[in-house]
C-alpha cells in the first residue's frame, strides 16, 4: 500500500513537472513575442516593461485566455466610461462584463499605458523610481486595477522568475538590446533559424499550433531525429522547409508533421533578427502560407516592430529593410491580383465539401484544381478560399 502511494506520488510529481515546462515554455514565447512593444511603451510613456509584460502574462494566461481570443484584449481592461471602440462580453468580477475589443494586440499594449498614464487614480505611479516594479505592483492594486489581494505578489513573482526587470532596463538605456538570455538572434545561413536556448521549450515532443515538435541542439544529427521519432529523413526536412544536410548548426526547432496553414494567433510581431524562416517555425506555420498572407518572398527581410499575418491576407506587406525591393514587389503582387480577379471566381469551401465534390461542381478536374491554387495535395479546410478558372469552367459548361 505505502508502495502504491509513492507510485502515486511520483506520478503526480512527473505531471506538475510537464505541465510546469509547458507553462514556462508558453510564457517564454509570449515575452520574446511582446518584449519590443514594452520596451517601445516604457520609452513612450513611462510605464515600465516589467509592469507591462508581468500585467501581460498573467491577465492574458500569457496569451491563451478565451479573452484574449475573442478580443486581443491583453491586459483584461473593461469597457469603462468613453471607450466608443468594439466590445466583447465576458464573464470575470460578474457575469457578461463589458472589454474592450482590438484589431491588434499592440492596440491592446498601446491602450494599456494610455490608460495607466491618462487616469487620475495611477498618477502617483509615475512618480516613482521606473525601476521600482515592487513599488508599481503594490501601486496598481492600491490604485484600483485588480480585485485579488495577491495581485502584486503575482507580478512581482513573475517578473522575477522571468527576469523582466532586464526590459525596463532596456527601455533606459542601461542596458544594451539583445542582452538577455531568452533568444539570441542568429542570421548565418539560409538554413539557420534564430538560436534559442534549451530552457525555452520543454524536453522531448510538444505542440506548437496543435503540431508536434522538438527541440533539437546543435550538432544533433538529423537522421538520428527521424529515427528516434519515425519519420521519414526526406519528410522531416519537407515538414522544416530545409534543405537536406546531415546535422543541426544551430539549436532549433525541428518539427515531426507538417505544419497548419494558418497560425495559432492572428498576427506576430517581428523582433531585431527575426527571419520569415524564423518566424514560421516559431509560430508552427508553413512558409509559402506566411509569405502568400503577407505579400513576401523568402530573402526578404521584415523590419523589427513590424506586425505579419498569420491567418488572413494582411492590408499591405509589411515594411522591411529594404523598402525599394519590398515596393516593387507589392506593385507586381498586387497587380497580379488584380489582373487575377477578371480570370479567376473565387469559391470559399463549405462544411463536407471536398476538392473532388468541388472540381464536379464547376465540371473541371482535380489536377486543374490544385494546379490553379498551387495545392500539393486535395486537403482542404473550411473557408478556404479556391480560385477557378472562369475561361476553363465556361468552356465546359
């Protein structure tokens, strides 16, 4: 029996530990994520980075909360009195609570210090040390932000086991940029990714949008990985985007299936370094999906603080370093599209319909279907878009 409690025992233990490594993973990639538009915040208002990232972690369950889903509201703010923006309905305090609602998350970062700086009841914060998060934390709860009574031992807590302070330090100049020891950026190659330490992610399989990956470190051999985990050699760099080659140069991300069409959140803000690779497996997305969403070729290079899309057609290409290359390929883009329209109707999939179902409704064949819509296979998902080709239908109608 004494036996059977420890077998119990241990088991739990094991399960806290994953989950804790799955947490901490979450909330690693949520600071690497918004640790920019902190910084940006602090140097524009005052409001220190470690405020905001700590506020940002825990009102937003470090960007997972059914909120934050509905509305990219990050930090949990209420409708209150003269918002006139758009508005979701929540239960929190009470039920059916009235957020505020935003296009984007930085709307939400933005907000947030406006809010904080703009309002009577936080003016004493800014007359504290920009340092002083301890000072801040107990600050916003005797202000009125929150209602839990342990509010600012929670923030304190987390920006002391994710070392936030480092950001505010950032934002002040007493601290050089790309210091920290969360991500290192690293663009040696076309096959190399953003270096990322082993204490990022957790040990063995995880998910990254609902596909499995592993961190792999660098000199890991590649045929070992497929090996170890069943896949194919000539897959697993297909599902990676890489040419073949034999072991890792960098630590990476090296996924086991083929990655979702369209990302977890709806956009990613792009950090000093980042590669559109980068970017794709970071967010479990595959490339030729993030560049088509956001008006992109491969060698091109985002600027930082840039925001690209991850699940719809963004307005326009993002601005990248080389502002000439990125014009003169959004013109031709954006004409194609546009010459496209008058050859091509747009079917949008529906419930149970599949490519054949599709191809027999305009009487034309699969090939042409995924040919016209440089589909590698008959996958389809519901609300994709599919274009026809009118002259090719009509022909046969």
């Amino acid at each position: 029996m004494q036996k059977l409690k420890l077998s119990i025992l241990a088991f739990v233990l094991l399960v806290c530990q994953l989950s804790f490594a799955q947490s901490s993973a979450i909330v690693r990639q949520y600071i690497e994520r918004f640790k920019d538009a902190a910084i940006a915040e602090m140097q524009r208002t005052g409001v220190p980075a470690a405020i905001t990232l700590a506020q940002g972690i825990h009102e937003s369950s470090a960007g997972q909360s059914d909120l934050v889903v509905a509305s990219n509201n990050h930090f949990g703010i209420k409708c209150k009195s003269g918002w006139t923006g758009e508005t979701v309905f929540h239960d929190d305090d009470a039920k059916g609570e009235c957020f505020r609602k935003y296009n984007d998350p930085i709307e939400s970062y933005k907000d947030h210090s406006d809010f904080l700086k703009n309002r009577p009841n936080y003016t004493a914060l800014f007359k504290l040390d920009p340092t002083d998060y301890e000072g801040w934390a107990y600050g916003l709860k005797k202000a009125g932000y929150a209602t839990n009574p342990k509010y600012p031992q929670i923030l304190i807590k987390i920006i002391k086991d994710y070392n936030l302070q480092e950001y505010s330090l950032i934002a002040l100049g007493k601290k050089n940029k790309g210091d920290d020891n969360i991500v290192l950026a690293s663009n040696t190659s076309n096959n190399d990714l953003k270096t990322v330490t082993q204490n990022t992610y957790p040990n063995g399989v995880f998910k990254i949008n609902e596909t499995n990956v592993v961190f792999v470190s660098k000199g890991t051999s590649f045929l070992a990985i497929a090996q170890k985990y069943d896949v194919s050699l000539p897959l697993l760099f297909e599902y990676n985007e890489m040419t073949p080659q034999d072991i890792a140069t960098t630590d990476r991300l090296m996924f086991l299936q083929r990655k979702r069409r369209i990302g977890a959140k709806a956009t990613h803000m792009v950090v000093a370094g980042e590669t559109l690779k980068d970017i794709a497996q970071t967010e479990g997305i595959r490339l030729e999906n993030l560049l088509a969403f956001n008006f992109l070729r491969e060698d091109m290079q985002p600027e930082s603080g840039q925001i690209v899309y991850l699940q719809k057609q963004a307005p326009a290409a993002p601005k990248l370093i080389n502002t000439a290359q990125a014009e003169a390929y959004t013109n031709t883009k954006q004409s194609i599209a546009q010459n496209a329209a008058s050859f091509y109707t747009v079917h949008v999939v529906r419930v149970k319909e599949t490519a054949y179902s599709i191809a027999r409704k305009y009487e034309v064949s699969v090939d042409d279907l995924l040919r016209w819509n440089n589909l590698a296979t008959a996958d389809l998902t519901v609300g994709q878009e599919l274009h026809i080709n009118k002259k090719a239908a009509n022909a046969i109608n």
